[in-house]
C-alpha cells in the first residue's frame, strides 16, 4: 500500500492538502460562529442547525446543474475561485445588522458554489495519484479533516469565549483568502479531464449514467443516507449544550480521526471491504444513548465512539471507484460529495424541526435511529444485488474524453 510519507513526494499533493487544510479550518470556525450568532438572535435549534450546514442544502440544486464542471473545468482556476468565493461570503455574514433572511441568502449561494467543490477536488486527487495511492491520500485528507475540526472547534469555542461572533467569521474568512493563494500558487495548470463545456444537459447526463447501476446506485445511498442522518443528530449540539458543543464536536473530530486512520492505513483491503455496514451501525447506535440525556462525560464518550463510523465512507469510496469509468471520477465523487452534504443539511434541517418540537435528545434519538434502519435496509438490497460490470468497460458520454 502506498505509504503516507511517499504521498507529499508527490506533486501537487501537498499544495491540495494544505488548501484543503484551511478551508476546512474556516469552514469549522466559521460555521461555529455561524450557528451560534443566529442562536443568540433568534433562540431556534431549526435556525441555529441550518446555519451551521446551511450550504449543504444547496448542494442537491448545484449537483443537478453545475456539476458537470467537476471534469470540464481547469481544476486550480476551479478550487482557487470557490475559495475566493467562501472568503467573500463568510466577510459579508459577518457585516452587523445584516438580517437572518439575507444570512440565508448567502448561505444558499455559497452551497451552489461548494457543490462544484467536491468533485473539482476529488477528481484531481485521483489524477494526481497513483490507483492504490487513492484510498490512502483520501484517508489522510479526512485525517486532517479531523484534526483540523478538532483544532477548529476548540479553538472556536476559545474564541467565542474571548471575542464575538462576527470577529470569528472575518478570522473565517482569512482562512478561505489563505487557502485561496496556497491553492492558486501550488498548483500547475492543469486542463479539463473532459472536453466540452459544463451545462446542466451534460450534468443531467452523466449524473443519469452514474445512477444507472444497480450496485453504484446502492453505493450511493449507503454514502448519503446514513451518514447524513448521523450529522444531524451533530447538528443538535448546540442546542442541547451550548456551552459543551465546542467539546462534542471536537470529540467527534477526534473518533473520526481514529477510524480514518485504521480503515486507511491499519486495515488490509480483504478485511475492510466487509466493514462498511458494521461501521454504519457504529457510527448511529450510540447516539440513542441520547434519549437518555445523559451527562457530559457520557455524551463525550458516545460521541466519539460514534464518529469512528465515519470510517465507512473510505470502504464506500473505494467501491464506487472500482464501478466507475476513470473519465467519470470527477463527476462522480462530485455527485458523491453533494449528495453527502445535501442530506446532511435535510437532516439538520430535520433534527432541528423534531428539536423545536419536542427536545434536542429526542431530535438526536430519532435520526440515530433512522440511520440505523436504512443501513440495515441497503446491506440487505446490497446482498441480492447482481454483479456489477466492470468499470474498466468504457461507456460512451456525449462530451467525455476517451477513458484512461
């Protein structure tokens, strides 16, 4: 297996890194901030949940029009305007007085422009490295990932402590600007993946080949479903202690980390192929503990057990590579990464509405289920599906480039 170390000898990997790195700083700090500005204003878990995964709602709109660009678009110029586009956005929420509707606003258009993000991002990754260089490099990108919440979210909490709110989303959007020039200046100009022109025909195209197999289309529920359920009994952490969210989500961070880096790098590839639905359940079942309203020591704990699940999407990700024709990779590890965060943001949006309803533990239990119930009912579809065409077959796409 290609070694973490051998990874920053090659190029352009470490600049992608570190970009990546401070946006997901930013996107920490900021979204902390974010959640806990609107909180204070408006006194809603719906509103406060929203603003803090307020951009994935976006992304189901962006993924059925944009995404095409994923492997149409020249991939710095791409990465260095989203994160140019993030600076701006985050400086604008940050401008006192300015109304939730228009916070929204700028939400809204800010996940339009990360559904584009993803697969830009992805894509290049996999260009960039060798075939079994893929899973590693994405392991150490959700490695950092990790980190960079933990760190993010404590220092976050710190700040919030010291300085306002507003303050923390122009350091925010600092990151974006640095992330901005790391990505600009490191990369080479690279051309598109694919000719052609990104539009919502080629988008809708590609996006219905990829849905089109019974064993991708299951591969794409288990990464979407289950995962964003989970995030929404995340995004109730404020709502149900905001004086310990900075604490759960770092703690969460922190088991994420653990279970990247033992699917990434410990486990040998026959043995983690099987894990996807035990680390599924893993990462939901502690969270019913929540009903309970148990104490904070306890919370911690389950919290961070939990995120060690999140391991599952490396297992996902290395099966829907193994479906894919090499010159779809960009576009679908895009629809793959809105498809995540748009039902992370529903399921915000859902956990929020069940919390203001009832209570922020019977908001988490709910989705902690449901999560739990879809992953049971996908690995039972997923055992009576055929065996899925090789994606070494090439498909024919209007537009796309002749397969790698």
């Amino acid at each position: 297996m290609t070694s973490y170390r051998s990874l920053f000898r090659t190029p352009e990997f470490t600049p992608l890194f570190l970009g990546a790195a401070a946006q997901t700083a930013a996107g920490t700090v900021g979204g902390l901030a974010l959640g806990t500005l609107v909180y204070r204003a408006t006194g809603s878990p719906l509103l406060s949940a929203v603003s803090i995964f307020g951009p994935s709602l976006a992304q189901v709109l962006g993924a059925t029009v944009l995404l095409s660009g994923a492997d149409r678009l020249p991939p710095r110029t791409a990465l260095s305007a989203i994160a140019l586009a993030f600076a701006a956005g985050t400086a604008l929420q940050a401008v006192p007085g300015l109304p939730v509707g228009a916070v929204f606003a700028v939400l809204l258009m800010l996940g339009l422009v990360a559904s584009l993000g993803g697969g830009v991002r992805w894509g290049l990754l996999n260009e960039i490295l060798t075939k079994d260089g893929y899973l590693p490099g994405r392991s150490l990108f959700n490695m950092m990932s990790g980190l960079m919440q933990i760190a993010g979210f404590a220092t976050g909490g710190a700040l919030l402590a010291a300085l306002s709110p507003r303050v923390c989303l122009l350091l925010s959007a600092a990151l974006y600007l640095t992330a901005a020039l790391a990505l600009r200046l490191g990369l080479t100009a690279r051309p598109p993946r694919t000719a052609g022109r990104p539009s919502a025909a080629a988008t809708w195209r590609t996006n219905a080949l990829l849905w089109s197999e019974r064993s991708r289309r299951l591969t794409y529920l288990g990464l979407w479903i289950p995962n964003g359920m989970v995030v929404g009994c995340e995004s109730l952490y404020v709502s149900y202690d905001a004086h310990a969210a900075g604490t759960l989500f770092a703690c969460g961070a922190l088991g994420m980390f653990a279970g990247d880096v033992t699917v990434g790098r410990l486990l040998p590839p026959r043995v983690r192929r099987n894990l996807a639905t035990p680390l599924l359940l893993v990462l939901a079942a502690p969270y019913l503990l929540f009903s309970a309203h148990p104490p904070l020591p306890v919370a911690v704990v389950c919290v961070t057990l939990a995120s060690v699940g999140f391991g599952a999407s490396l297992v996902q990700q290395e099966r829907l590579m193994e479906l894919t024709p090499g010159e779809l990779a960009g576009q679908a590890l895009g629809l793959h990464s809105s498809g995540m965060l748009t039902m992370q943001g529903v399921s915000a949006a859902v956990a929020g509405a069940v919390a203001q309803l009832t209570t922020p533990e019977t908001g988490m239990t709910a989705m902690a289920a449901g999560s739990v119930a879809v992953t049971l009912v996908l690995a039972a579809a997923g055992r009576r599906a055929p065996r899925p065409v090789s994606a070494a077959t090439p498909t024919a796409v209007e537009g796309s480039a002749q397969p790698r």
